[in-house]
C-alpha cells in the first residue's frame, strides 16, 4: 500500500494516466531500481557500495543520513 496516487488534476490526459500507473505497477513489482551505489553521504561514508542497489527499507526506514553535497545533519 505504500504506492497511493492521489487524484488526478482535470487537465491530466489519458496517456499521462497510463504511463504513470505503468510505473507505480513496475515500481510494486521491483522492476524500477531507485538508487544504486555508490551512495556517498555528507560526511564521506560508503552508504551503499558501487554495484549495490539500495532497497525499500533503506528508503523509508533506515535513511539516517544526508547525501553527498546536502548540508546538515540529522538529529
């Protein structure tokens, strides 16, 4: 459930429709690779290696760090 749309504005054309509910299905079915390594944070750390794809869990639970070049830190 973690994919949800919401409304589609009323200028928003059928073709549009279609490629974006394509995606959220590939994103569902693991087809889309979101970020892949190397993943770099702001402090120098290897977050994900060169090669590694970064998973879900890393991307809605696990992210405790700042990419690469963002300024700041987390609490």
């Amino acid at each position: 459930g973690y994919a949800a749309l919401a409304d589609w504005g009323s200028n928003t054309t059928s073709d549009t429709k279609k490629l974006v509910e394509q995606a959220k299905a590939d994103l569902i079915a693991k087809k889309v690779v979101l970020f892949k390594g190397p993943v770099v944070d702001n402090e120098g750390k290897v977050r994900i290696k060169e090669g590694e794809t970064g998973d879900l869990g890393q991307l809605l639970g696990a992210t405790d760090y700042l990419v690469k070049g963002a300024t700041g830190k987390i609490k």
